[in-house]
C-alpha cells in the first residue's frame, strides 16, 4: 500500500460514552488505572504522539468527570455527547460536526490502554478511504470478523450477527478506524441499525464504502493494540500485559530486574542503565532513578527522584516530594515524604524523615523522627553538611540543625542547635533501689 509523501491534518475520535456496567464501580470504566494512569489518560497520550491536529473526546450526558479528567490532561480536547447509546456508529455522529478542517478521521477507543501511537498513525498515514484495524487472536471468541476480498476488507460482521462461515474467519476487528473526513460526512448518514443489537455499527462503513466504489485498507496490530477492558478481570488482564511492555523497556534501558514479574512500574517511569531492581517493588507515577542505583526488595516508590549509586531498601516508602542525591542511603523502613536528602546522607533504618532538607553527609539514626505536622500545618526541618543525629531523637519541627552538630541518641529538640556542638536533651537517670521487688511484694498482697 503506497504512503502519502505528507502527513494528513488528522482528527482523532475517542469514544468513551460506554457506561461500563460490568465494573461494577462508580468510577467511570475509562477512569480505571493502568500503570497508574486512567486508561482514557493513555488514549490520549497515544493519540498527542501520533500527532493528532484535533483530538475529540466522546461521552455520555452524565459522565461529567471523565470530560474534566480529559481536559485536565488535554485542554484544548472537544468534548462531544452522545446523548443515547445507540452504538459506535451513533457515537461517531456526536462528534462529526465538531470535526473540521482536516483530511482524516481516526476514531478509537478510550478503555484500549494499550493502543500504540504507532497504529494510529498508521491508520492516518494510509491513503485508502477507509482503513481498518485487524488482528490475529489465538483465540477469535466473539470477536468482530473482517472478511477480505484479496487484499482488502469487504465487510466487517460482528459475532452476533456471523452465520459459521463467518465465524470460522480467524481476522478480527481491532475496533480502531481511519477514514477520509469526506468519505465519513457522505457514509455516516447511510449506516442502519437492522442488526442483532438494532445498533448503528461504524464498521458497516466498510461495506458501505465498497458498494460506494471507495478504497478500504487493512493495518494489522497485535492482540495488545486492539485489547479493551470492560470488566475487573479485564483490566487485571491489561495491567498484565502493560507491565510486560514496561518491563520489556526497561531491559531495553541496561535495567537489571532479578525477577521481573514482582516489579511493579508507572507509564512514566525513567530508569537510567546500570539501575538493579530486587524482587517486589512497587513503582508509583513520578519516578526517575539515576545510573548505578539499587533498589532493593519490598521496596515502595512514588514522585520521587533517585540519585546516581543510591541504595534504597529493602522496606522502605519514599513518598511524593523525595529527592535523593547521589551515594545516598535510605534503609530498611524508613519512610520520607517532601524531603531533599543531598549527596552522601544516610538513613538506614526505622526512621520519618518528612518536610525536610537535609545536607552533605548527614547521618540519622535509628528511630529518628522528623515531628513535622501539628495538625494544621506542615513545618520544615534543616539538617546542616555533616551533622550527627543520635538514635531515637525527635525533631520538632520548624527547627535548623547547623552543620557538624551532634545529637545525642534520645534527644528532642523543638529550637535550633548550633553547629559543631553536641546537644543532649536526656532526662537525668535515677535508680530506684529495690523497687520492682517491693512493687511485686505489694501487687501479690492485693490478688
């Protein structure tokens, strides 16, 4: 099939106006997270990427928080309503008018997370009047069937509506369509509802162009391009298999992954080369890991940046706000949150450190807890190049520790220490001689 030497000025539809009953959830079904983004976010990231000149989103009258999620992410997306739901056909119409100015339609939908950018290019790039999306299940089920003449589709038929023969056709529809802008004005209007679901199909326009004497093409995707989620256990699916693409990335990338499978990443996910990552880590939106570092086991990340050589874990929680720098230290459960931890600064184990900025090669030891909220407001605690802080010490916050000060372990401290000294804020000791015998004698007494 030859290419145009120019991309066309494309529009692409996303149909999301499906109420998704089999989620049974009061969050809209294209609201649903995959690698931690809304499946409708990763439709509209696809379709930026394939350099769409106008992006049209369709939904129900009711579904007002998915238009604000779309706009939030895309606001210059038209949003159109389908005021019934009388199929992808009826959906499309919603938003022709609001289509203007460009050559090509591509129309896809919002729950296929998994719908590469490179597809809908294709389907834009390609010369034909109408193009459609086909693949090749293992498995055809109930899959829409495109049935061929030589090299072109001639018809698409949906299972419902398949004598046998047709259902022994093993190309399915991938749902996804490209059409020229006035091959979809002149075919819209012709589309019937005589069918098993008395629905208006978009894929009748295939049938219709042929017997229009219009082109139709074929692009062929994987099982992965065309998978939609209309249930818990398909979405499960689709977290699968976008982890898998992930994953596959990331080996890619120079990541070491001693078991895959229990690695847990966002769409947005940046690690550099030379990162290892231990079993069961879970990677949460917002994270970059620099060079060299090691994540170890049971380890939780999210909205944070890791410096190069890093050591983190195992059990630790970096919250949204981290920033570590280089060679640092974040042990076993420790948990930070808004903190800046600068080169060479170690935290190793049982510690908060949150609303925090801490120096050049600082040490927090165990047990160490930065007292930050006093339940209206968050404060701010300043750990100055080199400073000490002994085991079980309290911060309370707002409070600056100068640079190369000593706490003693068990300190609490709620004004700033001066640097170079040592502060120590233990009560006295006192040894009650005898007590516990007496204090058995007199509890014995009384049963």
């Amino acid at each position: 099939m030859s290419q145009p030497t120019a991309a066309p000025t494309t529009a692409i539809i996303i149909l999301a106006a499906g109420k998704g009953t089999r989620m049974k959830s009061a969050l809209p079904k294209v609201l649903h997270e995959v690698a931690g983004r809304p499946m409708l976010g990763h439709a509209i990231a696809a379709a930026a990427e394939a350099g769409a000149n106008q992006i049209c989103l369709v939904t129900a009258p009711e579904q007002h928080a998915v238009r604000a999620y779309a706009l939030s992410e895309a606001p210059e997306i038209i949003n159109c309503i389908q005021e019934n739901q009388l199929g992808t056909g009826d959906a499309v119409r919603a938003a022709a008018d609001a289509v203007s100015g460009v050559e090509r339609v591509v129309v896809m939908f919002g729950d296929t997370p998994l719908m590469r950018a490179d597809i809908l290019t294709q389907l834009s790039m390609s010369d034909a009047d109408v193009t459609v999306l086909g693949f090749e299940p293992d498995d055809a089920a109930t899959y829409g069937r495109i049935v061929m003449d030589a090299t072109a589709p001639a018809r698409i038929v949906e299972f419902k509506d398949a004598d046998a023969e047709t259902r022994a056709v093993t190309l399915c529809n991938g749902g996804a369509m490209g059409v020229h802008t006035e091959v979809l004005s002149a075919l819209l209007p012709l589309l019937g509802n005589d069918n098993a679901q008395n629905e208006y199909y978009l894929p009748d326009l295939v049938q219709l162009a042929v017997q229009s004497r219009k082109s139709t093409a074929l692009v062929m995707g994987d099982v992965d391009d065309t998978l939609g989620v209309d249930s818990r256990a398909g979405l499960a699916r689709a977290e699968a298999r976008m982890q898998a693409r992930l994953r596959a990335a990331m080996f890619d990338a120079g990541v070491t992954m001693q078991d895959p499978n229990t690695v847990y990443l966002s769409h947005d996910t940046v690690i550099e080369p030379d990162v290892r990552l231990e079993p069961n880590i879970k990677i949460g939106p917002g994270v970059h890991i620099a060079g060299g570092a090691l994540i170890k086991a049971f380890s939780h990340l999210e909205g944070v940046t890791v410096g190069p050589r890093a050591i983190i874990g195992p059990f630790a929680r970096l919250r949204p706000g981290t920033v570590l720098g280089a060679d640092v230290r974040i042990g076993n459960f420790v948990e930070t949150k808004n903190a800046n931890i600068r080169d060479g600064s170690k935290v190793n184990h049982l510690s908060y450190i949150g609303d925090a900025e801490l120096g050049l090669g600082v040490n927090i030891g165990a047990g160490t807890i930065t007292c930050n909220y006093d339940g209206f407001k968050k404060h701010l605690t300043q750990i100055g190049d080199g400073a000490f802080i002994g085991s079980n010490s309290s911060l309370i916050a707002p409070v600056t520790i100068g640079a190369g000060a000593y706490l003693g372990s068990g300190t609490a401290v709620s004004s700033d220490v001066p640097k170079n000294g040592l502060t120590v804020t233990r009560a006295p000791r006192r040894d009650l001689k005898n007590w516990a015998d007496n204090f058995r004698r007199q509890n014995q007494k009384e049963d």
